[in-house]
C-alpha cells in the first residue's frame, strides 16, 4: 500500500522520545519531510540523530519550544512552515498530567493538566490551521489516551482531560471537513516508554509491588496480554495521517492490544 506521505510536512510535537519520537521516525521512514519539537535542544539533536541513523535520508527539522508557553508554539509552527513552505500533518502530542487520585491532586496540579493535556492541543491547532487549511490534504492528529474512553485507575487528571480532547477532536472533525482537513485520534494503551515506566513505578510504589508484578497485572487485563511496542503505535498514527486514510475522520482509534471493553 503506497500511503502518499513522500514530500508530506508534518510536524510532530513532544517528539524527542516516546509515542512522538516512534511517530516521527515512522513518518521520515515514509518520506515525510518531519519537524521534531521538544523544550531540549540536546534531546532534539539526540532524536535528529537517531532517525538519521536509521533513515540517512530523511529530511528532519528541529524546533525548541515550551508547549505551555504559546507563544512559542506559535513561533515554532510558523518557523517550520517558512522552513519547509507549509505543514500538511500536524501531531499534538504532550507528556501525560500528574498521576494520583481526586484527593491526592491539588488545585494547581489542575491548572497545570488543563494547561498541558487540553491547551497545548488547542494551541498547537490555532498555529497551525492558516497553513492546513492551504494544503491539499490536511490532516491533524491528537495522541490522547485509553483514558479518554475508560478511566483508568489513579489517572484521575488524564480521565478528565483526554476525553476533553477527544471532544474537541470531533468537532473540529466535523468544522474543518469543508476545508479537506481530517481530524482524528489515535488512543494508546499500555506501551513500552518512558512515560509508562513512571506509571509502573507509580503503582508498584502505591500496591508495595515491583515492577514487573504490575506489568503482569496490566497485561492480564488487556486480551493480547502484553504491552505494545511503540512502533505498533505509530504504524497506526502513520496510516491515519497519510492518504491511506483519506475517508477517515472524527475516529477515535484505540492502540491497546483490546483493553477497552466497550464496543463504540
């Protein structure tokens, strides 16, 4: 299957590791020309390097900027739109808020999740619709969370905000449909980065169990029994934003290996 991404722009956020990073090099590896953007100079370069090491070809571009400070978003989205003369893939993408329950999260650890798990997303959309809207094909992807469609246990701030994004998700799905401007949600489960070696060491810390005993409770409830690997997330992330997909928008598409129980 030819997905169409040669010489596509795409710009990927909070992409010097994890799901970003995985997303990123899926892109370079298809031909997309790729704008990393992390707050790290040193760990921009570092993922720069990774994926040159792996595609010597590609085309990567690095942009340094606070994803909650939005004036930087801006600046980084225009900048790698003169670089590259627009952006056709925009992937809003973000570190996950606070883990903990209702009574254990203070009010400023809300400001701080609604800042980083909604607004960065809004931010990083308003920057840049003016260049999407010129593309033949646009396409905009938010990585949310299974937490957006079934809470998960101690995540309280994800399972408030996630679905928060996965609303705003369809509705632009639906307002920008005139403008040829897809719209989706990729919604991972459990997967082998960084982030969920936090989360493991979160719970073993809560339940006084190791590391390994909470991979093996987590992975009893997902059916195929494992955690994914990241590069299984972004094979999908890759197929919805390229031509593949062209029909496909307003989906939220769940990565959890079937965690999930609900049938919509």
């Amino acid at each position: 299957m030819n997905l169409n991404l040669t010489d596509k722009i795409a710009f990927v956020a909070a992409s010097s590791d994890g799901l970003g990073f995985a997303t990123a090099l899926s892109l370079a590896r298809e031909k997309a020309k790729v704008i990393l953007g992390s707050r790290s100079e040193d760990r921009l370069e570092a993922a720069k390097a990774k994926i040159l090491a792996s595609v010597p070809d590609a085309t990567i571009h690095t942009s340094a900027f606070d994803l909650l400070n939005e004036h930087e978003i801006k600046n980084a989205i225009n900048d790698a739109a003169n670089v590259y003369g627009g952006i056709d893939i925009l992937v809003t993408n973000a570190a996950g808020p606070k883990a903990g329950n209702f009574t254990e999260i203070s009010l400023i650890d809300w400001q701080n999740a609604f800042q980083i798990s909604l607004m960065s997303a809004v931010h990083l959309i308003y920057a840049a619709l003016p260049f999407l809207k010129k593309s033949s094909a646009g396409s905009i992807l938010t990585i949310t969370s299974t937490s957006g469609k079934q809470p998960i246990p101690g995540l309280f701030l994800s399972n408030v905000f996630r679905p928060a994004v996965l609303g705003m998700t369809k509705a632009l799905s639906i307002e920008l449909a005139t403008h040829n401007i897809r719209v989706n949600s990729i919604l991972p489960g459990w997967t082998g980065t960084d982030r969920s070696k936090q989360l493991l060491q979160f719970y073993a810390e809560k339940h006084q169990t190791s590391i390994e005993q909470e991979i093996d409770r987590i992975a009893s409830d997902i059916p195929l029994h494992r955690l994914a690997d990241p590069e299984e997330f972004a094979k999908v992330a890759t197929f919805l934003v390229s031509d593949a997909a062209s029909y496909i928008t307003g989906v939220m598409m769940q990565v959890d290996g079937g965690r999930c129980k609900s049938i919509v």
